[in-house]
C-alpha cells in the first residue's frame, strides 16, 4: 500500500484550486497539528464573518501565511484575534479552547479545519451552494482521515456533522449527552463499521460550552477512549 506524505505541504496541495481566490481559510492550526497523527481532527461547518469584510483574506493567501508565516504551534481558536479582541477571548474561541483544555490537548496540536472553506456571515448564506461545496471540499478531509488517522472526528453542529455521518456511514449511535437546561439539545456520538467515531456537538457558536449544563466534553473525551 502507497504510503501517504503527513505534513502540511500535501494537506494544502488537496486545496480545490477554483476555491483559492475566495474569501476564506482550511487551516485552524498549524505546521505541527498537520504533521502527526492525532485521535482527534475537528470540523466547523465554514469561516464566518462577512466575505466583503475579509475580501483581502483569501483561501490562497491564508494558506500562504500558515504555511510560511505563522508559528508552526499556531491555533486560531487561541492565537486569532476577532475584531479586535484579544486573542482567543470572544466568540466561540473560548469554548472550544475550554474543550481542548478539559480535554489535556494543546490547541496547536490538534487538527482544525471547516467542512467548507468558503466564508460566509451565516450557514445560511451559502444556501444550495453548501452541499456542492462540502462534496468539492471532502477530498481534503478524506485525506486527513487516511493521514492522520483520527479515532473521533468532532463536528460543530448537525450540518456538518450528517454530512461527515453519511460519508463515513457512521451511523450507529453509541453514546448522548443531554443539555441540562429546558432546551435540552443533544450532542451525539456514533460509530462507523471501521471503529472511527464522529461526534455531533451542539455548535459552540451558539452553545456555551463552558457552563457544565451545556458542556458535552465527557461525550467527546468518553469517544477518544
């Protein structure tokens, strides 16, 4: 069997080159994230704020800045600053970090990416485009998965998540966590034939994860076992 290279050079190689001109990013960490193996890879479901705010930030010239750029231990969930703030300190930053942190992973480690790489305001706004882009951008996560290995795959929301579920055919669900609150949203985690786990959290954009009522890290700690 053909050995596939691990190191981030082939990761941006699997980049869709019709998508490099547009506003967007792949990578949420760096060098050293994309290098080794990890049981954990993470999946948004695309880059959020306004395409007409971040025209200059294309997925080309981002990938250029993490290949050559930025420090090899580089996260954006820590290292990022969102309009202005301090970095990792708004958003959704601090709640995933609270994840990695709970979890004993250090951010720059951990393999972070979206299921698509085109930026958006809101989900929403890619409208009947998202399918035909996850299917464009799938190769790269398909490669990630053969490379690195990863035990579980923790998707933020139903989106991306089913749509990882379906292309894995991780349907089998073997454990839940129920938010104690009177919305009660479940995170779940299921199980494909092959042993590999896909988490679907609730998405930490709008969940606090770091309220122990709304906090599914045991879910996610319980599948990397």
């Amino acid at each position: 069997m053909k050995t596939l290279p691990l190191n981030i050079e082939a990761f941006a190689g699997k980049i869709p080159s019709r998508l490099l001109s547009q506003s967007g990013k792949v990578f949420y960490s760096g060098r050293n994230a994309f290098s080794v193996r990890s049981a954990l890879y993470v999946l948004g479901i695309n880059p959020g704020g306004a395409p007409t705010s971040h025209s200059t930030e294309t997925i080309e010239s981002h990938t250029q800045e993490v290949l050559n750029a930025f420090a090899d231990d580089w996260s954006a969930y820590r290292d990022e600053s969102w309009e202005g703030a301090a970095p990792g300190t708004t958003g959704m930053a601090p709640r995933v970090l609270h994840l990695f942190a709970r979890l004993g992973g250090n951010p720059g480690s951990i393999p972070c990416s979206n299921l698509v790489f085109v930026r958006s305001s809101r989900e929403a706004h890619l409208n009947k485009e998202l399918s035909s882009l996850a299917q464009l951008c799938w190769p790269f996560h398909e490669y990630a998965i053969k490379t690195i290995h990863p035990r579980v795959i923790l998707c933020f929301g139903k989106t991306a998540g089913n749509f990882v579920r379906q292309r894995l055919s991780a349907n089998a669900l073997i454990d839940e966590f129920i938010e104690q609150n009177n919305r009660r949203w479940r995170s779940q985690a299921f199980k494909n034939a092959n042993g590999i786990k896909v988490v679907v959290a609730t998405h930490p954009s709008i969940a606090d994860w770091t309220a122990r009522e709304t906090d599914p890290t045991q879910l996610i700690s319980q599948a990397l076992k």
